[in-house]
C-alpha cells in the first residue's frame, strides 16, 4: 500500500528568550507572542548565540506527546517583526546603548521602529541600568527627526520625556530603572 507524504511548510513563530539553560544541551525558555508563560526546554541551532532578552524566530517540528518545549527550534533572531517593525538589538538593526535593554514583562512588545507613510512610529520599554540622558539607541538615516522632539512619559518619582534628536539619539531624561515606554510615539521624517 502506498502512502502520500505531506510536505508541510513550517510556520515561524516570534517569542522572547527569557532563560537559558546551561545543559547539555543548553536550551531556552521562551515566551512567544501573545503568552504570559514561558516555554521551558527549547533547542537552538548552533549558528545562534542566545541572549536572555532576544526576539527569535522558532519553528514547531510536529513532534507529538513531547514534554515542555523540546518540540520547537530557535532558528534565529529577529531583525523585522511583521508590519514592518524593526526591532532594536536585532541582527542588522540599531543596538542598545550602554546598560539599555528592552523590557521583558508580558505581553510588552520588544523595542522597535517603522515608517508609516513620512511618520515613524515606536513601540516598546525600555530598562536596564543606564543613568538618565543617555542614549538608549540611536535610529537610522531616514528614522530622523528634522530637529529635536520631547515626548512626556509617565514616571511615579518626577517629570519626564523622551528626546529624539536629528542624528537619532533617542534619550530618556530619566535613568532606564524607571522603565521608559516608547508606544505612541510618532513623528515626522523628511
């Protein structure tokens, strides 16, 4: 008897490196869109060097009654989530400034930046161990404001904002254990 075989196209999946596990193997913990708890137990390919805090991208193998994540593979990070969101930190896009990071509480998307039409568009938290106006990352060519723009963001211990300044600097006026919130800020781009 014979038996067609399905070909199935994976599909990727965005999630959070929350842990790593030293092993052997070392695997991750990972919390994927949309999720509150972490997946435990999930390899990687040897390409990728893990950092608690990365965006990646995973696939499902279909393996079936596997227990916690050991039926999912990190194939890499994530330098461009769907919509156009370029995410800070990633491969081939803007790093973190000294002792910036993105926040990882739940349901918080990653720190990134898009055009929509001449506007750009941020998402995300910022935290770490940075000292106030200093530069959390900087935007690239074609992500500047034409001069410098102030953006107020809640703080329970003072007055704040976020500055965007024409070479890209984006600087919160208070040090990253306030945990900034980039969502909602828009502005122009010539």
């Amino acid at each position: 008897m014979h038996q067609s075989r399905k070909h199935l196209t994976p599909i990727f999946h965005v999630g959070q490196v929350q842990s790593i596990q030293s092993g052997p193997p070392p695997e991750l913990t990972i919390i994927f869109s949309g999720g509150t708890t972490g997946v435990p137990n999930i390899s990687y390919l040897d390409s990728y060097s893990p950092q608690v805090g990365d965006y990646v991208h995973a696939i499902h193998t279909g393996k079936p009654d596997v227990p916690g994540g050991a039926d999912w593979l990190v194939i890499g990070t994530v330098a461009q989530l769907p919509g156009g969101w370029q995410v800070v930190g990633a491969a081939g896009a803007p790093v973190f400034g000294t002792n910036w990071n993105n926040y990882t509480g739940s349901n918080t998307p990653p720190v990134a930046f898009r055009l929509e039409g001449a506007d750009v568009r941020l998402q995300g938290s910022l935290t770490g161990t940075a000292s106030a106006n200093t530069t959390a990352f900087t935007l690239p060519t074609g992500f500047c404001p034409t001069g410098s723009i102030y953006f107020p963001f809640a703080s329970a211990s003072a007055s704040a904002f976020i500055a965007i300044e024409p070479n890209g600097n984006v600087v919160p006026s208070l040090a990253a254990s306030t945990v900034p919130r980039l969502d909602g800020i828009t502005f122009p781009v010539d």
